[in-house]
C-alpha cells in the first residue's frame, strides 16, 4: 500500500510540475527536470509518513521503548549515560 500511494503521488506531482512548468513556457528539459525533482521529494515525504505514522502506533501499542534490544536505549530517549 505505501508503493501505490507513493507511487501515485509521485505521477500527480510530475504531471502537476511539468503541466505549469510547459504552460510558463519553460524550455521541455528543463520543465521535466523540475518535474522530476518534484515528483522525487513527493515521493520521499510520503514515504517518511508512513513510517512516523508506523512508529507512532507501535510507541502507542508498546510504549516508548519498543524498540529497545538488550537494555541497551538510543535515540532521542536515552538518558546520556555511557555504555559499559
């Protein structure tokens, strides 16, 4: 499900860029490029939340420290001690 979504905010972003880029009468290569730098970013901040909302659930589901292997914390929820 994240592919298709992904997948297709990336073609309407694309066909969005390039149709305005084509319109303001930008040169075709220049039109795609951006277009395909737009297309690109879409695809990535999609892609990034899916994942923030996957891991929200998970901390909902399994607290905060479901990530934790051996003890061991890391991130933003550690507490700055050194590891021994």
């Amino acid at each position: 499900m994240v592919y298709a979504c992904r997948n297709t905010i990336m073609v309407i972003a694309f066909i969005a860029v390039a149709s305005v880029s084509i319109l303001w009468d930008l040169n075709g290569y220049i039109a795609c490029g951006l277009a395909l730098a737009a297309s690109v970013a879409a695809g990535f901040c999609v892609e990034r939340a899916f994942i923030n909302r996957s891991h929200r659930e998970m901390i909902s589901l399994h607290g905060a420290d479901w990530q934790v292997a051996g003890g061991e914390r890391e991130g933003p929820a550690s507490t700055g001690k050194a590891k021994e």
